[in-house]
C-alpha cells in the first residue's frame, strides 16, 4: 500500500523545509564581518541570506559583494548591497552558497540554478567557502541529484554523447520549453549517474572533454556546511 500526504501534510513538509533553508541562510550572516568582501551565491536558500544581509546593511555593517548570477545580483541591489567586480577587487573574504547535494566530505553538487561557472570562480578566489543547505540535501555519496554541466552551444550534441559514455543519461536542460541559456551564453546539460563512486576523478574526465566549461562537481572546496534543522542549525567544519 502507498502512503499518501494529504494537502496539509504535504503543505507543513514544504513549510518546514522552507523553515530549514531560512534557518541556514540567515545563519550564515553570522560569519560576515564588517568590511568583508563577500561573495554571493545563488538559489532558495541563499534568498534567505541575502535577505538577512539586507537588513544588516541597513543597520550599518560594511561589505562589498560580489554575485554569482544576474539573479542574485538584482536581489542584492533591490535591498541596496553594495555590488563590486573582480576588477575591484583584490580578494574575496568569503563566499556562500547553497548546494543541490552534500556528501559526507563535504564535496557538493551545484548547478541546479544554472550558475555552476561563475559560482565556482568565485568559490576558487574565496578565503572561506561557505555551504547553507536543508536536511534533504545531506548524502553518504554524491550521485541521488543529477550533475549539472556547462557546455558550448557549438557541438553541445557531441559533447553530450561524450559525456554519456562516462555512464550517465544526458539531457539537454530548458525552461518554458525553451533551451536553457546560462549568463555565460552556455547550455547545460543534466546528467544522471545511477551513483557516482569517485566524484573527483569523475570531475577530471568530464573536463577534459572538449567544449565542457566545467562540471557543477566542487571536489575539495567547502570549508563549513550549514544545515538547516527545523528552527535551528547544524554547522560540519571540514575535517
């Protein structure tokens, strides 16, 4: 027999698992200090982040942010947060992102909003990479969420079947039946492994192929995860 949630089951797990991308997104601001340079990811819970930034701003605390995607970027400068460039800039204090999955290392899959590239330029350049995710996203292995990765538009359709060698189905992403177009002008394609036993040399495979910009794997990256419990948070430091 299957269970079934009904409405309002289905609407109190929705609602908690918005409760938990807040509580992490909020949380993170903590770890921003005045005068920081800070780089801003992309997604639901990194909303709550900015959201929380805002605020603080408005109270007097002095940042410089940086954003990972168009999207974030209009967030940001809707709650007037002060926005820079790489040419502005010497270095990147912090970094926070959200992530689609966490293993147990702290190795992540991002991607899923489209903004893999520029979110791991500016994780790379960060003194500290931070993650804020919900329960939901914790895993022992990465591999239950697909991987997203950024391709050329050119030959996109053998990039794809290169990549599908490696042992994945391949889908070409879109939106509103449209292909999706990432602020890089790529495509992306979604690839989905049944499991993935060596993420690291799995990343290294898949850039080597050409006309891949790079893959939503960040192999060895995350310095500190905040998981959103409920009301409350968990933080994993990196071991």
């Amino acid at each position: 027999m299957k269970f079934r949630c009904t409405v309002k089951e289905r609407s109190l797990i929705l609602n908690n698992n918005e409760q938990e991308k807040r509580s992490a997104g909020e949380k993170a601001v903590d770890f921003i200090k005045d005068g920081m340079t800070v780089g801003l990811g992309t997604g639901s819970t990194v909303y709550w982040l900015i959201q929380k930034l805002g605020k603080r701003v408005s109270e007097g605390l002095k940042v410089k942010c940086i954003p990972t995607s168009i999207h974030t970027e209009r967030l940001a400068m809707n709650l007037e947060i002060p926005i820079v460039t790489f040419n502005e800039i010497d270095k990147i204090d912090i970094a926070i992102d959200g992530a689609d999955e966490v293993d147990k290392d702290l190795n992540v899959i991002k991607g899923g909003g489209g903004a893999l590239v520029r979110e791991k330029i500016i994780a790379e350049f960060a003194d500290q990479f931070i993650v804020i995710v919900d329960q939901k996203k914790l895993s022992e292995q990465l591999g239950k969420h697909f991987l997203p990765v950024e391709v050329t538009p050119f030959g996109w359709q053998a990039t794809a079947k290169y990549i599908a060698n490696l042992g994945c189905q391949v889908k070409l992403r879109e939106e509103d039946e449209k292909i999706f177009v990432s602020d890089n002008d790529n495509y992306i394609l979604d690839c989905y492994f049944e499991k993935i036993e060596d993420a690291a040399k799995l990343n290294e495979k898949i850039k080597m192929i050409t006309g891949v910009v790079d893959t939503g794997l960040f192999i060895d990256m995350v310095d500190l995860c905040i998981v959103g419990k409920g009301s409350d948070t968990e933080i994993i430091k990196k071991q």
